[in-house]
C-alpha cells in the first residue's frame, strides 16, 4: 500500500483500527505492513515495535525496513 499524500484523521482511526485485528491475531506480514504504514505517518515508536515483532515472527523485509527506520531517526 503506497501512502503518497496522507489520508484525513477519520480515514486514519479506521485504517489503524483495520490493521490493529491482524497484529492481534500475529498475521506477520500484516504486522510488517502496519509498521511501514506507521513509519510513513510518523509514529517510530510504534512502528519500530511492529517491525521488530514482524522480524521475530519471521518476516525478512521486516529487518531492512527496521534498519532505515533507525538510521533515518
């Protein structure tokens, strides 16, 4: 999912609460992808506890997207 412009705040509380069900489920790639999505909005804390997370359920783009995220912080 490409995020070019950013989406109003409404769009935004229904897209986080969409992605919310797979991480509670331990989907791994859908963890990786909320972490990249919330990269993108700005929110690194999160984003970095997603990344790690899809790393460690065995996501291997999940430690690349964890690297830039750290080196551009």
């Amino acid at each position: 999912m490409a995020l070019a412009t950013q989406p109003p705040p409404s769009q935004l509380g229904i897209l986080f609460n969409d992605l919310e069900r797979p991480y509670e489920h331990k989907n791994p790639k859908a963890i990786h992808n909320y972490g990249l999505v919330r990269a993108h909005v700005g929110v690194a804390a999160k984003a970095i506890e997603l990344l790690q997370t899809a790393m460690h359920l065995g996501v291997p783009e999940a430690r690349g997207a964890l690297g830039r995220l750290l080196f551009n912080a």
